[in-house]
C-alpha cells in the first residue's frame, strides 16, 4: 500500500484526498467525513488500514470547509456541490468508485451517486433522524439513491438505531450491519462486552465483504 495526499480545486473551495492505494486494486472507496470531524474518525482510518491489503483502494476526502479550518460543517448544497466537484479525481484511476462516507458524509453519498456513476453506496453512522426526534426521518434520502447499499450502524447510536432503519425487502439492494454497543462514532463503552477493536473488526470484515460481493 502506498499513501498520498491530492489537493483538489471545487466549485465550493479547496478540498482534500488522501489516499491509500491498494498494489492491485480492483476499486476505489471514497469516504468522507461528517459534520463533526475529519477523516481521522476510527472507522475511516480503520478502513483505510483494512482494505488496501484486500485489493481496495480507500480515497479519504476531506470537505472545503473542513480544508479551510472551520468549525462549522457547510450547507448540504455546499457538500453535495464539493463532492461532485471532486469526483473526477476520485475516477481518476479509471476503477469503479464506490461513494460513501459518515453520517453528513453518508447523507452527501446517498444523494449524490446516482448521478455521478457510482457502483454502490456505504453509509456510516448514517443519521437517520436528529436525536430524540425519529419523526424526522432521512429513510427517503437514504433508500433514494438506487444503488447497492450497505448501512453499518451503531447498536445504540442516537441519531437512529439499527432496529428503526426500514426492513429490508426482497431483492432490495439495500442492506444493514449492526455494530453492537456502539455509538454514532462506533465508540463503545469500556464494561460493554464488546471491545473497540472488535467493534472495528466487525466495521472492515463487514464492509470488505460487502465489496467483494459487489459486481463491478
């Protein structure tokens, strides 16, 4: 695996990949990072780690406004505008690309990969509603984008919890794994009977072998 960082020029500003890429990769998964912090969120840099020895190359994108220091995640507009600006880097190694990202960053992928040719979706930590309010729910915005799409939540993650995401029907290509005892940022607590390196174990093996099931 080899490591390096790209600027990339966006309609909405500057913005960032770093990537790790596999010796003889057969994709590229793009994932970006959520309205809370950066690509050094555990799942990202734990697929990162993960995938690149499995013949998966991992784009790690950082929005504009995280590039230009804010403390303050850009309008959905903005986000969806950033990413199909960096698209075209992201295909530029000529592989099938497959769009996902955490939480804002999932939302951003949902909304946007039909439109700009991608093969699957992966969504982190995906938000289903604000917390405390599963009135306001985002299934419509996640099941929308068409594609291929595997959702790893948190057991107990507050922005919706594994059992209230929309069950899956026949031939649907939408799927769900559960991280359990996890949070929104797939931390767990140090008494649950699960540890944090399982939790991530179960985060890679899931989405590895997610990708290489996919037909691309």
């Amino acid at each position: 695996m080899t490591t390096r960082t790209e600027s990339v020029d966006t309609p909405a500003g500057e913005a960032r990949i770093t990537w790790h890429t596999a010796r003889e990769a057969r994709l590229v998964l793009a994932v970006s990072h959520g309205a809370g912090g950066g690509v050094e969120a555990r799942d990202l840099q734990a697929l990162a780690a993960a995938l690149p020895p499995r013949g998966v190359t991992v784009a790690l994108v950082e929005q504009p406004w995280r590039v230009a220091g804010k403390k303050v995640a850009a309008a959905p507009k903005v986000l969806d505008e950033g990413w199909r600006g960096l698209w075209p880097a992201l295909a530029g190694p000529g592989l099938p690309v497959v769009a996902g990202g955490r939480s804002a960053g999932a939302r951003v992928a949902c909304r946007t990969a039909a439109g700009l040719g991608a093969a699957a979706v992966l969504a982190l930590a995906f938000p289903l509603h604000p917390p405390g309010r599963p009135e306001k729910s985002r299934a419509e915005e996640l099941l929308g984008a068409g594609l291929p799409t595997l959702v790893v939540q948190g057991g107990r993650d507050a922005f919706g919890r594994p059992e209230e995401f929309p069950e899956r029907a026949a031939g649907d290509p939408y799927a769900l794994v559960e991280v359990p005892y996890a949070d929104h940022g797939f931390a767990v607590p140090k008494k649950a009977e699960t540890t944090q390196e399982e939790a991530l174990a179960v985060i890679t093996e899931a989405v590895a072998g997610w990708l290489a099931a996919l037909e691309v």
